[in-house]
C-alpha cells in the first residue's frame, strides 16, 4: 500500500526493458498506448503495467492469440489473415492499429512472429514482426530473433519498448542485438 512506508518499485519484468522511461514519456507527452498480441500473449502489455504509475498512460492490451481473435478483437481483415496469414507486416500493421482504436490510446503497438519450438507457415523460428501505429502514422519492423520461445518472446517486447521509446524522442541507443529490419507496409 502507498503511504505506509513502502516503496513503489518497478518489477524485475518491466526493470528488464526500458519500460520506466516510455512510462516517463508517455507521460510527459501526455499520450497513452495499447496493445495486439499474439505471440507475446499479453507479455508487453504486462511489461509496461509493471512500471508504478503506468495505469495514466496504459490503455489496453488485446491478446490475440488464435487467428480468429486477431479479425474480431484487433479488427484485422479477412483478407489480410486470408492472403497474407497470421505472421505477416500486414498482420503486425493492422494489429497496431487495431489496438490502438479499439482501445481509444495515441500509439498502438501489434506483435506477432513465430517463438517456436516448430516453424510455422514457412517462417522459420524467431520471426517476428513489430508494428507500431501513431500520430505521425503507422511502421512495421521485421525482426530475426533468436533462442528459445522465452527468449524470443522477451526480446520481442525489448525491441517493442525500445522501439517506442525511440519514436517518443527517448534517448536510447540503436539496438542491433534485436535484428531489426524495415518490414516495408
């Protein structure tokens, strides 16, 4: 409880991202974000929560894990799951928008990829596309991640927050340990 001595800390998941400084700008812009995931199943949204004080700038995640929930909770195409499947830029770009209007934030983040143990669609392991949806319009990232279902799924949100943090004007260095690669929308 606040205000019987004890500290607010921030949790050892969200302390393992730079979560406390996109809760700081977030903040500091007045801006809120949500989220559409799949392969992270809720990890990012959760990620962020663990910062005290993100309930002012956390809206929302979705978690859309089957394919059926991407089209009836994060409002991703028919056409799109159908062309182009669950693994796609498409897919991430419309996730990210889809978060970010269903759940009324300024950002929407959309993440889905491949942790593994098995390829799946012909995307090997460790695919892995991050979309990102703003004011200043709406990008996806193409990520080759490597290591084992936890560690890909972890370093999926890395490269989320981070990437957020980047876009927010945040004074993070370019991380090249997670792949990233334009994903072209």
């Amino acid at each position: 409880m606040v205000g019987t001595g004890q500290t607010l800390m921030t949790d050892p998941l969200a302390a393992s991202v730079p979560a406390a400084e996109l809760v700081a700008l977030l903040r500091a812009k007045g801006e809120t974000v949500a989220t559409a995931e799949s392969l992270t199943a809720g990890l990012l949204a959760a990620t962020i929560a663990g910062v005290p004080g993100a309930s002012t700038v956390l809206r929302g995640g979705l978690i859309v894990y089957a394919t059926d929930l991407k089209q009836s909770l994060a409002r991703v195409s028919e056409h799109t799951l159908a062309l182009d499947g669950p693994v796609a830029a498409s897919t991430a770009e419309q996730l990210a928008v889809g978060a970010r209007t269903v759940c009324g934030a300024d950002r929407g983040v959309g993440l889905t990829g491949v942790a593994g143990p098995d390829p799946q669609d012909g995307h090997p392991v460790g695919t892995v596309y991050l979309g990102l949806s703003g004011p200043e319009g709406t990008e996806v990232m193409r990520l080759k991640l490597a290591g084992d279902r936890w560690t890909i799924r972890m370093s999926a949100v890395r490269a989320a927050v981070t990437e957020l943090v980047r876009g927010l004007g945040g004074s993070l260095a370019p991380n090249v340990a997670v792949g990233n690669q334009p994903g072209g929308v």
